[in-house]
C-alpha cells in the first residue's frame, strides 16, 4: 500500500499518463450509474498511458468508475480511509462497494480521513484532485448545495491547473430529494 500522491510519468508515445482522479454526484439514479459507467469505460480507454484511474472507495460513482476502469483495462487506484496508518473501517452503506472495489484495485492507497465526516471526505477529495493529472467530474454543472461537492471539486481542479473533463451522459439524472417537512 502506498500513500495517496502525484505519479505522473510519460508514455513511450510522448503523452502524459499519470492519474485520473474521478469524483462525482453521490446520489445518481440506478439506471444513471449504468451511463456513467459506460461513458467512463469510454473515456478511460482513451487514457494516454500509463494512466491510472483513481477513486475514494465507496458506493455509486466510486464503483461505476472503479468497474468503468477494469472494463477498459486503465489500472485502477482505490483510496481508503486510514487512521493512524491503519485502514478504518468505512461507513455501512459503503462496505459492500469497498469489498467490490479492492477485488477491482490494481493498487491500494492509505489517505488519512473520516469516512463519516463530510469535510475531512471533501479534503480527501481535494488531496486526490490535486495530485492528479486530469480530473473526470460525474457532474451535471449544479452549483454546491451543502451536501454535494462535486462542483467545489470542479473549481478546486481548475484553481489548481488540473485539467477537468465533465461526466454526464445525456438521459442521466440523480435522485429526487425527499421533500422538506414543514414544521408545526
């Protein structure tokens, strides 16, 4: 295992590989997954090599884009959570993902971070972003909305000169919020 950093290297044909960080909505449609993971698995066979697609584990997006690279043959990078330079365990609604994703990993990270915590999530999120060389965003162009950072993430990559190539399949959507309960 290694530490979650900057790997760019050059191809015999002169193109830079590196990593491919991909980040994107947490709350996709099902049947949304399935086109991301198709236009992922289309973008990452075109991957300048010897580029690897690198994720935070967990469900939805993580996991498209983790089976989007074995599909494609990109090497795949999954990033989990550690504490004190153990891996911590994640969140129950990610754990299956986490299974799926570490039999899929060619190479497996350490990044110290809270899986439960939105913020220290967020600042993983940055860390991947910015040692990369290109940035996938999953994103259908909305702003943040306090739960959501894939637009924070999409302007941190530009901020930083990482190039960013949005993600969002014609027909793709995410799912509807549950309504505000008015209070009484």
């Amino acid at each position: 295992m290694t530490t979650a950093g900057d790997d760019g290297t050059t191809g015999d044909d002169g193109t830079t590989g590196g990593t491919i960080a991909v980040v994107g909505h947490a709350d996709l449609t099902p049947d949304t997954l399935l086109l991301v993971e198709s236009a992922l698995r289309t973008r990452l066979a075109r991957r300048p090599a010897p580029a690897v697609a690198m994720v935070r584990t967990g469900a939805g997006t993580p996991l498209a884009s983790g089976r989007a690279a074995r599909a494609s043959g990109c090497p795949l990078a999954v990033v989990i959570p550690a504490r004190v330079g153990v891996p911590a365990l994640p969140p129950r609604r990610d754990r299956m993902a986490a299974g799926e994703l570490l039999t899929l990993a060619d190479e497996v990270r350490l990044l110290t971070y809270d899986p439960g915590d939105r913020d220290s999530c967020v600042g993983a999120d940055e860390r991947l972003v910015a040692s990369s060389r290109l940035l996938l965003a999953v994103w259908d162009g909305s702003p943040s909305n306090g739960r959501d950072a894939t637009a924070h993430l999409v302007t941190y990559a530009r901020a930083r000169g990482v190039p960013v190539e949005i993600v969002w399949p014609a027909g793709a959507a995410r799912e509807a919020l549950p309504a505000l309960r008015a209070e009484r």
